[in-house]
C-alpha cells in the first residue's frame, strides 16, 4: 500500500532532489526581463486603449506642458484655527481625451492649499471642469492619471512571482485570482443587496481556505488536514471575536467608512459586518500557518516513514510556534499600518491611556488583532493534531492489509 506523501518523494541523494525541483538558476534573470517585458507592455496598451475609450462627459485626461507660478488668493484670519488658503496656478495642458483631443490651452487651475497634488511638466492629470451661467467655466484637478501604471505594476510583480516560483507561483496566482472573485463578485454584492453578513462570511471563508489550499499544497493527502486545520482557526478567531463584541459592547459605527456606509443603507448590519471583517482578515494569516505545518510535517514523514507519532506531533508544535512569532509580528503589524493616519490623529490629541483603551475606533482593532492571534494559536494544535491522526489511520491501514495479505 503507497503512503499518503511517498507519491511525491524523490529519489534519495541531494543532486536528485535538485533536478526533480526543476530548479534552474541561470535562467532567473531572463525570467525577470520577460516579466518586466510584459509589464511594459500591458502599461502602453493600457494606456492607449483608456485613452482612446475614455467617455466620461465631465472630466478628461490632459498632460501639462508646462506649469506656471503658483499664487494664493486667499489668507484669511481665522482666530486660533489654521487658515484654509485658496492657490492658483496657470498650466498649459494638453487634451489626452474628448473631442479636442491633441490640442493644447492654457487654463487657471484652482485648489486648496495641502491638497496633495503637485504638478509637474509633463505629468498627466484627470481635469474637472464646472460650467456655470454666463458661459464661466472653473477647472480643478481631481487627481493625477495613474491606471496605467498600476496596471503594469501588478503585472510585474506577478511575472516576477511566476519567473521565481515557477508552477508553485502560477499556482498561488490563481489561488489568489479566484479569492478576489469570491470576495469582490460574490460575498460583497450579496452583502449589499441585503443578505446577512455573517454566514456568508463563513461561506466566503470556507471557499478562500479551499481554493488557497487545493492551489498551494502540493501534496494531495496533506490538503484534507490543512483545510480543516485552517477552519478551525478561523472558527476560533471568529468566536473570540463575538466574544469581545458583546464584553466590549461594540457597534461597528466607530470608523467614518461604517457611519457613511449605515447612513446610506439603514438596514445593513453593521455589528455583522464588524465581526464579518474579523473572520475575513484572519484567514490569510491562519491559511499561512496551517499550510507551513502541513507541509513540515509532511517532509518529516517522507525521511522518517517510522517517526514516532508524539515525536511527529511535537515537531509540528513547535514549527508552529516559530512560525506564529512572525505571523502574530505580521498581523498586527497589517493593522497598525491600515490604521497609521486615526493612530497619528489619536496621538496627537494626547489622549491619556484610559482614553485611549475606552476608544471604540482603537477597541475594533485591538479586537481584530486579539481574534486573529487566537486563530493562529489555534491553527497549530489543531493542524498537528489532524495530521498526526490522519498518520495513524494509514498505518493502521497497512498493518491491516498485511496481515490480511
């Protein structure tokens, strides 16, 4: 009888072990110019079929050739609080889009002062213009045109993972592909149209977890433990999560995003969606470390096919634990750079300590980071667990079929 995981051991000896890799370094840095090839050439054909099709009737896509001075036409005093300072600035623009594309006009651009956009020559910009009574016309600058080069980015930066990773990387790519279609096609329009939050958060978990696992794990029987195991992570994420919802008495209604978004549908569940959020940013980290115990644990079992089961399980364990140190240093890490702008905010009002932890915006993420790390503690008993059980019933299995053969 074959074991689960001697399908895909390789021949004893490191040289075989290499070839069977399909490892070939030489050939990395062609990779990487093919990948930068092809980035540049999605940017250019982005660009020209966005411009060429570009039919929005209130903005455009303009080139500044040149930029004049920039002056401030207002510098009122408002007492104690900062002035909001009114700049101009002369450009001559060229028209990238629109019926009068190609031509070149000079116009008054007019914006607040810390705005963020910075003009330069030769940046391309999307231009507002509002037309009032009396054939005035006002022009502003919405934001600078970047679609292009995001766009190339992205595929460059998924080139490059193929190049190094091979089939491994196509792999994850479509893992990755298809998480973002249950999320963006799937779980958020359903949530939008009224459905409840929650159990389609678990729905959408349970899919993500599957499709990352059959993508990424290679070995076929290890999938079985590695989904399971990741469930149940996130199943405990999710439970210390409602947990501290209720302790703490938190609505969801802290950040201005989910203020605007109950303002806008009354009849969503905003507390759903809180907890939804904690489930759904848990699943990546716990999918990590279910798979890195998996996948440990399954070399282990291909060099040793006799390794003890207390031996195999406490080798899990404690490749889970140095795991987790850098998952948990990840997650919270994740939050805290999503959240920089409020922190900074917070911090500079010189709230004390006490104010702080009673904070509702500050409680949401200390419950996301508290729920995620519970997943993770979780993930790894459970995966070894799982694993070494699953072990046991194959060798049980053989001891059976030999004694019967």
């Amino acid at each position: 009888m074959t074991r689960p995981f001697e399908k895909d051991a390789t021949l004893s000896g490191a040289p075989e072990k290499k070839r069977s890799a399909g490892l070939n370094y030489a050939g990395y840095p062609l990779r990487l110019v093919m990948a930068a090839a092809a980035a540049m050439l999605v940017y250019f054909s982005a660009d020209s079929h966005i411009l060429k099709n570009w039919n929005t009737e209130e903005s455009l896509v303009v080139e500044a050739v040149d930029v004049g001075e920039t002056r401030v036409t207002s510098d009122e005093d408002q007492g104690d609080r900062n002035p909001f300072r009114t700049m101009e600035t002369e450009l001559a623009l060229l028209l990238l889009t629109g019926e009068k594309r190609g031509q070149t006009f000079n116009i008054v651009v007019t914006q607040m002062e810390g705005s963020g956009i910075e003009f330069g020559r030769g940046g391309r910009y999307i231009l507002l213009f509002d037309a009032f009574d009396g054939g005035a016309v006002q022009y502003s600058i919405a934001d600078a045109y970047r679609v292009p080069s995001v766009v190339g980015f992205i595929v460059f930066i998924c080139g490059a993972l193929m190049a190094l990773a091979g089939r491994s990387g196509v792999r994850a790519l479509a893992g990755l592909l298809l998480s973002i279609i249950i999320l963006l096609w799937g779980y958020i329009p359903l949530v939008a149209s009224g459905k409840p939050p929650m159990p389609l958060a678990f729905l959408a978990v349970l899919l993500i977890a599957a499709v990352t696992v059959f993508s990424v794990v290679r070995r076929k029987q290890a999938r079985l433990v590695a989904l399971l195991g990741t469930l149940g992570g996130a199943a405990g994420a999710f439970a210390l999560g409602c947990l501290m919802v209720m302790l703490w008495r938190l609505t969801g209604l802290s950040a201005e995003n989910a203020a605007l978004l109950a303002t806008t549908m009354p009849g969503i569940d905003i507390r759903g969606i809180l907890l939804s959020s904690v489930i759904i940013s848990a699943i990546g980290a716990v999918l990590d470390v279910g798979i890195s115990i998996t996948a440990s644990m399954s070399e282990l079992v291909e060099y040793d096919p006799a390794i003890p089961p207390l031996t195999l399980w406490t080798s899990g364990i404690r490749v889970g634990g140095e795991v987790l140190g850098s998952m948990i240093n990840t997650l919270i890490l994740a939050y805290l750079g999503t959240s920089l702008p409020i922190a900074i905010l917070i911090c500079n009002a010189g709230p004390s300590w006490i104010g702080l932890l009673n904070d509702p915006y500050v409680g949401q993420e200390i419950l996301q980071s508290l729920a995620g790390t519970s997943g993770l503690l979780l993930t790894i008993p459970i995966t070894a667990t799982l694993f070494v059980f699953q072990e046991k019933l194959f060798r049980r299995a053989v001891e059976e079929n030999a004694e019967n053969g």
